[in-house]
C-alpha cells in the first residue's frame, strides 16, 4: 500500500500510535474511575492513600458506602423494576411486531414500518416532554370524569416511566427480533403442522425457539437501554428516581468517592450483560 | 370460512398491540405536543410561544450555540472515527480490530452519566489531570477545567464515538481490498486513492454515523449540563426549565416542536444535498 519500505514502517507505526490514543482516549477515564474507588482518600483524587473497600460498604458518619447508601440501594430497587418491566413489555411488542411486518399484509405498512423508526431519530427530550404532556390532559380527564385521584397514575411515576421508555425501546426490540424472523424458512413451520402439531404449537416448539438468540438478546438490550436512560426518564420520574436520575441530582453538586464506586459496579455488571448481547445479536447486525 | 375469519381476527390481535403503541405513546403526545404549543395558558389559540422564541434574543443565541457545538462535535468525531475505522478494516484487522471494537462498546454499555462523572473526575479543579499539572511543576495552583465549551466538546465525542465508528467501519468492510490495489497499481497515492476509492465508498456509512451523532447531540442534556454547568447554554435545558420549572407547558412545547422540526428538516438536507436516500443509508 505504501511506495517505499520506510515510509510503510513509519505509516505502520502512525498507525500504531493513533490506535494507542484512541484506547487511551476511550479506557483512560474508565481505569483511572476504577483505580479511584479503592483509593483511601476522601477527596476522590490523587494522591494515592492506600486500598480500602469503604466506599463499596461503610457506613460511619462521614463515609458511606455504595451498599450501605439507603436512598442509593432504593434507586436501584426503582431502576431494576422498570427495567424489568420495560424489557417484558418491549419484548412481548417486538415479537408481535416481528410477525406482524415479517408475515401479514395490511393497509399502510410501509408507512407504519417507517413511523414505527421514528423514536430511533426523535431527541429523547422531546419524546420525554410529548408523553408528559399527553399523559397530563389524559390524567387530567381521568380525574374530571371519574373523580379526583382516578388519573394518578398517569402522573409522573413509575407507571408512565416504564411506557416512556417503552416508546423507543419497543422499536429496537422489533428491528432485532424482525431481522431474525425474516431469515425463518417457513417451510419449517408447515412441516411440523403436515406432522400433526398445531398452528400454535408449531409457533411454539419451532419459530419461537428459532428466535430465542434475537429474544435474549433483545431482552438484554432493552434491559441496559432502560437501566441507563435518563433524558425521558427525567421528564416522567416521580419521587422515587431511578440510578441515572439520582446519579445525575448529585452529581449536579459535585463529587464523591461512593460515585466511583457505583460507576465500578455498574461497569461490570453491565459490560457483561453487554458482552452477552452483543454476542447474541451481533450476527444479525453486522 | 373458519378459517379465514380465525385468520382475519388473528391480523387484527397482532395489528391492535402495535396500533396501540405507535398511537398512544408515539403519535398522539405528538400531535398533542403541537397542539400546546400553538395555546396559551387559557387554552386560547396564539402564535406567541414561537414568537417568544424568533424575538428573545437569548433563545435564539442558546439555540445557534446548540446547533454550532453539535455540528463542531460531529466532525469532531468523524476525524478522529474515520482513521480509526480506517485502520482497523483496512490495515490491521484480526485482533487489534477486535480491541478496538471492544474499547469503544465498552465505554457506551456504562451508561453516559458514568462516561461523564469520569471526565468530571479528571477536569475538575481538584481532579486527576489540575493534581498532575501541579506535581509535575507545570502550575503552582489548581486549574480548573471543568465548564469550558471544549470541555463539553471531549465529553461530547466520547459519549458518540461508537455511533460514528459503527457504521464506517461495517461500510469500508464491504469495499473490497482489490480495487484499493488497483487503483495504485493505476499509479494513485495514498491520499488519491483515498479521495476517489475509499472516502466515496465509505459515504453512507460517514452519513448515517453523522446523522445520528449530530442527533445525539443536539438531544443531549446529561453531559452539556454537568460538563458545561451554568455556561453549557444548550437549547434542551430550556426545554426543561419551561416544563419542570416555570409550568410552562405550552412555551415548552414550542421549544420541543422548533428542536424536532430543525432536526428533522437538517437531516432531510443534508441527505438532499448529498444525494443519499435514506432507506439506502439506514
């Protein structure tokens, strides 16, 4: 590729080089947060001061650890039960979806597959502020026709957190689960109904297991994309905050140790949810 | 005739779940959201909320700022994400293409507050890099360097370098090597080959990492507002401060309705100007 021997060697050692500062660039900041948690200095800084675990679990007076932090611990709580609800929700919705653009046709598809990639262009601000207000009058009518308190749960909650997220999850549990179903040979299927099994039971026992790498893979996708939000959750979040939401009212005040901690944490746990989607779902995507 | 009425019902219980979804979470808040901004407070037709935002001179700056540091943070990211997809399809490969890859997912799975509490880590005055300055004698006293707009221009990269990194590197993946050694044999230099072969090659890919980068960009909230504190002046804090803080839903959604329609308009653009249809490039 290159004209002369040396200027190959230098053009290979740039090349070196760039791709050095490029991992320096995207790992640094996540080695340096990582060396910071154990570190025995309470400023979040350096000079290095010594190994401790206080800032994972402690709970005396001026140190309070990760696990031992209640309002912490109860987002978490929060955050996990959206997730989990957001996935089974997305999930469920991705399938249908699946089967439906992949099988059936209908009046408008083109145009409802198109509207349905909406959200994936759509700033999450704006999709976070058009269900708060939309959820708001529909509240609001609630509480007129039925009496005071009928719409609460239309309020900022869990309950309207939980569909935020779902109005751009959903679709990328659709476009993942759709890629897989369109490579089914449905042949299949009908042989397993000319041997005797039942529509449902075909659909069952063969595609459904046909599609259970895209499934666990959306699942988790959906999972970490729930787990982390923050630019629609902040609209829709009521007094119980999720992980992000609290992360974000105390960074807003500045830095603490524990936050090294919980950033540790979150890195493992979710790189290797991470990893395993992207195992399951990289075949479809490349 | 079962039959077919079981399938047509059938149709229509895989139809209602999705219909249900686009509509009521997607749709109507949309339309809903149009409504309010076009109304005042007593429910009145007025045109006054987008007047607010055409004659305020501070709206109108926030805005340009937004829309100047979202353009500078994509092809900021574009010219450090092209070599870098460049290099690891086209001359290394194999192993050192799969750290990368894996260097730049790994930083998106942590979440973009984490990615930004890291870079409040090491700018703010008594931070990483203020404490090396110091020890290496280069400063005698603490620097800050949280709340610059370049601050907010690191934070922003880092947060959409997996965007734009992407699609280049699955678009030079289908350029095949032989057409690149072609065009040197035809007597082409690096920089040649590159403007004719390789660049016009990886165009979709460069156009749909751009697109959905500038997007994130100009969406952004987390990393403008904890990089840039009270300086950031990024057109999605008003948007908030006019829902949550003042109760202003109307003026709120003005703003919301300007962001959309300026994104979407700027998309639609930029794929007219340079000739890509967009069902191609996604």
């Amino acid at each position: 590729m290159f004209a002369t021997d040396k200027s190959r060697k230098i053009s290979l050692l740039l090349g070196y080089g760039y791709i050095f500062l490029i991992l320096l660039y995207t790992l640094g900041p996540l080695v340096i947060v990582t060396i910071l948690a154990f570190n025995n200095n309470p400023s979040a800084s350096f000079p290095w001061q010594g190994f401790t675990l206080d800032w994972f679990k402690s709970s005396t007076p001026d140190r309070v650890g990760f696990f031992d932090d209640q309002r912490m611990m109860a987002a978490v709580g929060t955050s996990l039960k959206v997730a989990v609800a957001v996935t089974v929700i997305s999930v469920l919705l991705g399938i249908n979806n699946a089967f439906l653009f992949v099988r059936e046709q209908f009046f408008g598809k083109g145009a409802f597959y198109m509207l349905m990639l909406g959200p994936l262009v759509i700033p999450g601000v704006v999709l976070g502020t058009s269900i708060l207000a939309f959820s708001y009058s529909i509240a609001n009518a609630l509480d007129a026709w039925l009496g005071k308190g009928a719409g609460t749960f239309l309020r900022p909650g869990f309950v309207l957190v939980v569909l935020g997220q779902v109005s751009f999850i959903a679709t990328t549990t659709t476009m993942v689960i759709t890629a897989r179903l369109k490579k089914f040979d449905i042949a299949l299927e009908e042989a397993a109904m000319d041997l005797g099994a039942g529509k449902l039971s075909a659909v069952m026992q063969i595609t459904l297991r046909f599609l259970s790498p895209a499934i666990v893979g959306a699942a988790i996708i959906a999972f970490l994309f729930s787990f982390e939000n923050f630019n629609t959750t902040y609209f829709l979040s009521g007094p119980n905050p999720t992980v992000p939401i609290l992360l974000y009212s105390r960074l807003r005040f500045g830095i603490s140790p524990e936050i090294n901690a919980i950033s540790v944490v979150l890195m493992i746990s979710t790189g290797i949810l991470g990893l395993i989607g992207f195992a399951l779902t990289g075949e479809e995507q490349a | 005739m079962a039959t077919q009425l079981s399938r047509k019902l059938g149709k229509w219980l895989l139809l209602m779940p999705m219909l249900l979804w686009i509509g009521f979470l997607f749709v109507l808040p949309h339309i809903k959201l149009f409504i309010l901004s076009f109304m005042n407070r007593e429910g009145q037709f007025t045109l006054a909320n987008y007047a607010n935002f055409f004659t305020t001179p501070l709206y109108r700056a926030v805005f340009l700022h937004t829309v100047k540091y979202s353009i500078l943070a994509t092809l900021i990211t574009l010219a450090l994400s092209f070599p870098a997809a460049f290099l690891i399809t086209k001359v290394f490969g194999g192993k050192i293409k799969a750290i990368v890859m894996l260097a730049i997912v790994l930083p998106y799975w942590v979440s973009e507050l984490i990615q930004v509490f890291t870079w409040m880590v090491l700018f703010r005055e008594t931070g990483i890099i203020s404490y090396m300055l110091q020890t290496l004698g280069l400063t005698h006293q603490r620097v800050e360097l949280l709340y610059h707009n370049w601050t907010v221009l690191v934070g922003l990269v880092y947060t959409s370098l997996l965007f734009m990194t992407i699609p280049i590197v699955n678009s030079l993946e289908t350029l095949d090597d032989s057409l690149i050694e072609a065009a040197y044999d035809l007597g082409g230099n690096f920089w040649s080959t590159m403007r004719e072969i390789i660049i016009p090659h990886a165009a979709p890919g460069i156009m749909v990492g751009s697109i959905m980068v500038f997007m994130l960009n100009l969406g952004n909230y987390v990393t403008v507002t904890l990089l840039g504190g009270k300086n950031s002046m990024w057109f999605t804090e008003n948007i908030y401060d006019q829902f949550i803080i003042r109760f202003n839903q109307h003026q709120g959604s003005a703003f919301s309705v300007v962001l959309l329609t300026f994104s979407v308009l700027f998309v639609w653009g930029l794929l007219k100007l340079t000739k890509q249809d967009i069902s191609e490039a996604m």
